[in-house]
C-alpha cells in the first residue's frame, strides 16, 4: 500500500509540474497582433466581457498545488471504486 502511495504520489508531482511548463511556455509564446477594430466603449473597465488582470505568481503556483492535490484525490477515489467493484465482482 506506501508504495502505490508513493508511485501515485510521483504522478501527481510529475502531472502538476508538466501542467506549470505547459503554462508557462504557452504564456512566453509571442502571439502574432492583429489589427484592432474601433469598438464602443460600454464600460471602461471591461474589455469582451472582463478586464485582463494577469494573476500573480502566488495565485498560480497555488493553482498548481491544488492540482497536485486534486490529481491525488481523483486518483485514489478512482483506486477505491475499483477494488469495490471488484471485490463485488469476485465475490
């Protein structure tokens, strides 16, 4: 049981950092600008819906550790219904 712990433990690690390069190398990419179109202004804090306000360093590696965690609850409530289906199939 501590190994599988410790293997599922590896794979949370591995998806969050994979998930945070992703992120950060999707972020660093030089977009190509296109041409903007004059709109009417409705509101001046809004742009298409909302205003852009990158989020802060905290904020996102925070978003990373809850992704670390979810990873490892998702992945043993998935080993916990499966040895109980299982365990209802064999018997």
């Amino acid at each position: 049981m501590l190994t599988t712990l410790v293997l599922i433990g590896f794979a949370a690690l591995t998806f969050s950092i994979l998930a945070g390069m992703i992120n950060g190398l999707s972020t660093q990419r030089p977009r190509p600008k296109r041409p903007e179109k004059p709109s009417p202004v409705l509101h001046p804090l809004t742009h298409h819906g909302r205003p852009r306000v990158p989020g802060p360093r905290p904020w996102r590696a925070l978003h990373f550790v809850g992704l670390f965690f979810g990873f490892l609850l998702a992945t043993c409530v998935g080993l916990l219904l499966l040895r109980a289906v299982y365990r209802a199939v064999v018997d």
